[in-house]
C-alpha cells in the first residue's frame, strides 16, 4: 500500500455515481462548514432580504414567477433549500406567510444571525428536501433558488415531494444550474467556453478529501431528464425560462461571468403546476345512461 502524496486538505475530483445516503451526508457536512464562507463571498450580491432566482441577478420582483398575473401568493409558501433564507426573508416583508427549510443547520444558524440583524422572526425548519416534514397539500407555493435539485441523488423523489405537500392548483418553481453548462469548464474566461464533456454523460461531480470519504457533490440532469421527473410526479410544466445576462451585473460568481452569459445559458428555472383537478374520469362520468 502506497501512502498517499496529497496535504490533508487536498481535494480529488471524479465524475462517478453517489448514492442518496452519501451525498446527502456530504452535502450537510460542507455547507454546515461554508455557511459563514459563502454568506461573507456572496451575502452583498444576494442581500439579506431579496430574492434572486440566480447568479444573473433577476430577481423574484422581476420576474414574479411565484404566482400567475404577478399576483402575491395568497396560500402559505415553503422554501426548500433556502440557506440563509434570503428569498422567504423577501416574501415575508411582502405579506407571505414564508417558511423556509434547509438541510445544513450551519445555514438555517446564518440566517437566525440574520434575522436577529434585522429584528426579523422567519420560520425555519431543518429538513431533507426529499423528505419534507409537512402533511399533504400543506402549501399553495413551493419554489428553491438553486438549492436542494442541484445536490441530490433522487431529484426525482424530491419533485414528487413537493408535489405532494402542494395543494391542487399549486406552483412549485426551481432555479438550477443550466443543463448545457456541463458541457464546458467550470470557468469565467474564454476557456469556459470551448466544449469538453458529453452533454449525455450524467455522472456527477464529486470531490473527495484525502482520506477519500466524499466532501461535495453536485448532480447532472438533462433537460429531458428534468421534464420527465417534473411529469411522474404529476406536474405540468407551466414555463422554462433561461434567463439573459443583464448588462447591469458585472460581477463574476465561480464559472458565471458575463462573457459566458452573453453566449450560454446560466440558469433554467422551471414553473411548475399542479392541476386543480384531477383528470382521472369518475366511476359516473364513465357510466352509460
């Protein structure tokens, strides 16, 4: 046995296959330990009261996708993946009964810190996002801005969840990574642009620490793959937006850029509706008179 050569807080990258169980740990683990990190990077562009569907930078007060017409939701309005809660923390100031949930206690305990900031009192719950804690047709809304689909093994669970705690009629939205960029590099200069992985090969990305127990994960979906779950679980795709890259925002976030934005698609965020009514005819829809 050879010891490896690698610092202790070398990181491995692969593209294999993780079990739920498995990235779900690793998930917990990092963003319980980026949760002050990633707030004290990103926190000024995210603000602690907007709501920002991506790293473009539209925001929900743009785009209103959360209810048709524009309209405020009326019904209570879950968050799931939410972090520091920045998205339900908007909705609230807007009149919505906004709950928000996340995996990561070290999120969940940023945005407590936030809240406290701002006299604020967000209900927050610690949950999977594939088993969410809430009885049937418990909201009207269900939405996640980049969080909970991206890092899960079993989206398709996740989507048939949200859909269950929807009550008929309901809307859930997501904001993820925009399939098409796992084409190319994770980079914000001209070498994000040139194309090196197969658009078909779903294998996600993983990251390993020295010892090889698995730190990070995030997970690759076809567009058709997406569709496909949204449908199973008894979803209408309502809208597919792929959002531009303003002119107003010219900040760098990882592998987004502007340079990239004004070529490839970012984001895909996805408007999802449940149906009001069943279409499964009834026993006496279906008798003959």
């Amino acid at each position: 046995m050879t010891q490896s050569t690698q610092p202790p807080d070398a990181t491995r990258v692969s593209r294999e296959r993780i079990g739920h169980a498995e990235s779900l740990a690793a998930q917990r683990r990092w963003w319980d330990l980026e949760a002050v990190p990633y707030y004290a990077e990103h926190g000024a562009f995210l603000g602690d009261r907007n709501f920002v569907w991506g790293p473009e930078g539209w925001t929900e007060d743009e785009l209103r996708l959360l209810a048709p017409a524009g309209l405020t939701p009326r019904e209570p309005v879950l968050e799931i993946g939410s972090g520091a809660a920045q998205c339900a923390r908007w909705l609230r100031n807007q009149g919505v009964a906004a709950l928000a949930s996340d995996l990561s206690a070290g999120m969940l305990s940023r945005a407590r810190d936030i809240d406290g900031e701002h006299a604020d009192a967000l209900p927050l719950i610690q949950c999977d996002g594939a088993r969410l804690p809430f009885a049937d047709a418990s909201f009207g809304t269900v939405f996640t801005a980049y969080g909970v689909l991206p890092f899960v093994a079993d989206s398709a669970r996740v989507v048939r969840e949200v859909a269950r705690v929807l009550v008929p009629g309901g809307r859930f939205v997501f904001s993820t990574t925009h399939p098409i960029r796992w084409v190319f590099p994770d980079e914000p200069g001209p070498a994000g642009l040139q194309a090196q992985q197969s658009y078909w090969d779903t294998r996600p990305y993983v990251e390993r620490d020295h010892r090889g127990r698995v730190t990070y994960v995030e997970h690759h979906r076809t567009l058709g793959e997406r569709i496909r779950e949204i449908v199973a679980a008894g979803l209408v795709v309502s809208d597919l937006l792929e959002p531009t890259w303003p002119e107003r925002n010219e900040q760098e976030w990882g592998g987004w850029s502007p340079l990239r934005g004004s070529v490839i698609p970012g984001t895909a965020i996805f408007v999802c509706d449940k149906p009001a009514v069943s279409d499964t005819p009834r026993a006496s829809d279906t008798q003959q008179t």
